[in-house]
C-alpha cells in the first residue's frame, strides 16, 4: 500500500472530514447534477419528437405495430407509447415485437 492510501484510508476509518472535503464533494455532485439535468433533458426532448413521429406515421396509416417500433428506437418509453394507444407498456412492446417479427 502506498502512503497516501494508508492515510485516506486511516481518515476514513476514523471518520475525519475536512471542509475542504465537502466543498469538493459539494462542486463535484453539483456538476454531476447539472449533467444529469442536461441529459434528462435531452432525453425528454428525444421523447416527445419520437411520439410526434409515432401520431403522424399512425394518421398516414402506417400499421400500428411498424410505428410503435419506430418510436420506441427512436427513444420513447414503452409505458408513453402504450398511453398514446390506450394500452398498457406490455401490449405495446408485445405489438411492436410481433411486427418485428413479422
């Protein structure tokens, strides 16, 4: 073991925390969150543009299964595309999975 891994962990067992410490904690969860954030919101976005796709592809009669496919590839829930047909998660990926199978 290195000096240092000795003494990180000797704080540790002893419970020694210094302000230095949290306030790097604190910046590092901090920054974390902020990507976090992003992300979801990326997501989110992702979300709502694949249902968009999966209500147009439905209104020019694409068979249900193909668009629910789609949507879900391209980045909406399983539980989203359900609710859009007025079905539960489990239907919907079982459709989507018969029409893949196809």
């Amino acid at each position: 073991m290195s000096r240092n891994a000795v003494i990180g962990r000797a704080r540790r067992l002893r419970g020694i925390v210094y302000q230095s410490d949290i306030e790097s904690w604190a910046r590092a969860n901090a920054r974390r969150s902020e990507e976090a954030k992003k992300r979801m919101k990326a997501r989110r976005r992702a979300q709502r543009k694949a249902l968009r796709a999966l209500a147009s592809a439905v209104a020019r009669g694409v068979p249900a299964g193909k668009a629910m496919s789609r949507a879900h590839r391209a980045g909406a829930l399983w539980r989203q595309i359900g609710d859009y047909f007025g079905i539960s998660q489990q239907a919907a990926y079982e459709k989507a999975k018969a029409w893949t199978q196809r």
